[in-house]
C-alpha cells in the first residue's frame, strides 16, 4: 500500500516555490471549503498538475469548532454549490457532518444523502468508530463506499491505538480504504496502516513560529522544534524552548534547511520569513510521508494485518471467521463489559 498525506492550507506560492525544488517529490494538498481562498481556483485548474492528488474537505469541522467570522459563511448548500464547481478536480471530497459525538449518524446521514443527491459521491466520516451508539460502519459497509474517514471521536481520546484498530480491520476486510482525519503520527503508523491521513498543523506551525525538522540517524527518527523570537509574543512559555538562538542543534538545523531547501538564516529571519518557514515545514511532511511508506511496508507483514494485505488471502474468510468473533472481544473489551 501507498499511502497519501494531505496538506491543508498550502499557499500556491510555497507549493509552487517547492515542486520547483523537489519536481520528483509528492505533494498532496486537501482544500478546505471552509478556509478557501483566491487560490484554489488556479491550484485546481491551471496549477493542478504541481500536485500529485487534490482532495476536497467540506470545513464543517471548521464551522462547528471555530470562533472566528468567517466560520458564519460555511454551509451545506454553499458546499453543494462550491462541488458543482469543482468536483471534477479532485479525486475525493469529505461529507459536510453537523453532528460530530457519537449518536450524530441520525443527523449527518441526511446530509450525505442531500450531496448525493446531486450527483457527489462524497467520504462518509466515522464518529462513532465501534459502534458504541450506531452501527455506523456496518451501514457504509453494506452501501459499498470505497472509501472510509475516521473523524473527531469520543474513542479518541481513551484506548486511540485499539479503537482505531477495530476500524481498520473491519473496514480492509470489506475492501474499503481508511483516511484518518488530522491525524499524523508516527506513533500510530507505526500500528496500523492508513491509505490517507491529512494535517493542517503543518502551516500552524508557521502562524505559531515555530518551524519543524524530522531528525534522522541511522534507526533513530526524532522531531526537533525550532521556534523565533519574532513570532513569541502571545504564545505559551513552552515556545521559548525551541527559540533557535538557543537551540542546541542551531548549526544543524541550518546546515539542513540549507542544504535540503537552500534556504539561509537570512530568509528564515527575512521580510519573506513566513514564505521560507512554510517551506521548511512542508518539507518536514513531506518526508514524514516517506517515512511512513517506509513503516507500513514493516507494519502489513505482521501477523496482524497481513491477511488483509495478501494477494492469497480470502478477505471474505476472515469475515466469515475468526474476524468477527475477535471484532466482538475487541469490541466487548473497549466498552468494559
């Protein structure tokens, strides 16, 4: 398997800027209905080709958990009427949810089906992951969708690693494919594979001041944070350990964005500082996304998952087996019964 991670909010400037300096690289954005901006049409259109997939997301997400103005503008018929427009230029959009705990599959659904309705097959996103409230997945499952998104969840925040696994397994064994929705951790790939994930962390980093290198030695893969004094004013104490003025790895840190990005103290310090920060930072996701091919090439080999990825295994056996009695125990466990 390959799997995809998605951008959110790239700038076409610093994706332009990039491809330019990687043309072999892949880069994946996911536009936001809910964040869009002057330039999505051109990413969609004319600069399509700097990407190697465009994915769509409805920014309900946004609406409902953001303060900002902006967040009023988001709707369900200005997303229909933003696919009318665009659809064709990705290759998957995201449904528009209004209710993201758990019991919220009454509510969501019928808006699923309105986008459908017009013509837009869109990602069903999973709240409920082991059907605590609703049998979700087994719905998408029997209406076939191809692909599966796991969204905002009360399983997320207790036993994450072991929810997630009860998704995945049920939904390979139906021939789906998972996206994990603002989830990019190193941690959880290396458990369980994904064919997508997205972040949008990645240009917060940027807003925040705070630029990121994925450190690799050998067998040894760190994260190292590299913060600016230009951009501590208002954030937390916890900044001021990455300030780079300080930072022990400084001189690395610069010898990497220099040798990597050609990129020089000066542009990171410059009037264009947010531009070349952004860089560094897609950088740092682009190569978290090798890595974790890499992982996954290991992680599907293992006893665990390799039914479900081998070419002489009958997926509908495991269904019919011993599948469904371990997704029970696993279910029966994560609810304590």
């Amino acid at each position: 398997m390959q799997h995809n991670l998605y951008l959110s909010g790239m700038s076409l400037k610093a994706a332009i800027h990039y491809r330019k300096l990687f043309p072999d690289a892949e880069l994946n954005a996911l536009l936001s209905y809910g964040t869009r901006s002057s330039d999505y049409f051109q990413m969609i259109n004319s600069e399509h080709n700097i990407f190697n997939s465009i994915i769509a997301d409805s920014g309900a997400f946004t609406k409902y958990f953001s303060k900002s103005a902006s967040s009023d503008k988001i709707s369900l018929p200005g997303y229909i009427e933003f696919l009318k427009q665009t659809y064709q230029q990705f290759d998957y959009c995201m449904n528009y949810d209004r209710e993201f705990l758990m019991n919220g599959f009454d509510t969501n659904t019928p808006m699923m089906e309105l986008i459908e309705s017009n013509g837009f097959q869109v990602v069903p996103v999973l709240h409920d992951y082991i059907g605590e409230e609703r049998h979700e997945l087994d719905y998408y499952i029997d209406k076939k969708y191809p692909i599966i998104a796991l969204g905002f969840s009360e399983h997320k925040k207790k036993n994450k690693i072991k929810n997630i696994k009860v998704v995945v397994k049920k939904a390979l064994a139906a021939g789906m494919k998972i996206h994990l929705l603002g989830l990019t951790s190193l941690k959880v790939f290396n458990e369980i594979p994904a064919h997508y994930s997205d972040s949008s962390s990645w240009s917060q980093y940027t807003k925040y001041g705070l630029t990121l290198w994925l450190k690799k030695e050998q067998d040894k893969i760190t994260e190292e944070k590299f913060s600016y004094k230009d951009s501590l004013k208002g954030q937390s104490k916890n900044h001021e350990k990455y300030l780079i003025d300080t930072h022990p790895l400084k001189d690395e840190f610069l010898k990497y964005v220099k040798d990597e990005l050609d990129i020089t103290s000066n542009n990171l310090f410059g009037q264009e500082r947010s531009h070349y920060r952004d860089l560094v930072n897609i950088h740092y996701f682009v190569n978290m996304q090798n890595e974790v091919r890499l992982l996954h090439q290991n992680v599907i080999t293992r006893p665990e998952w390799a039914p479900y990825f081998s070419t002489n295994t009958n997926i509908a056996e495991i269904t019919k087996g011993d599948f469904d009695k371990n997704f029970l125990n696993d279910v029966k466990t994560l609810l304590d019964l």
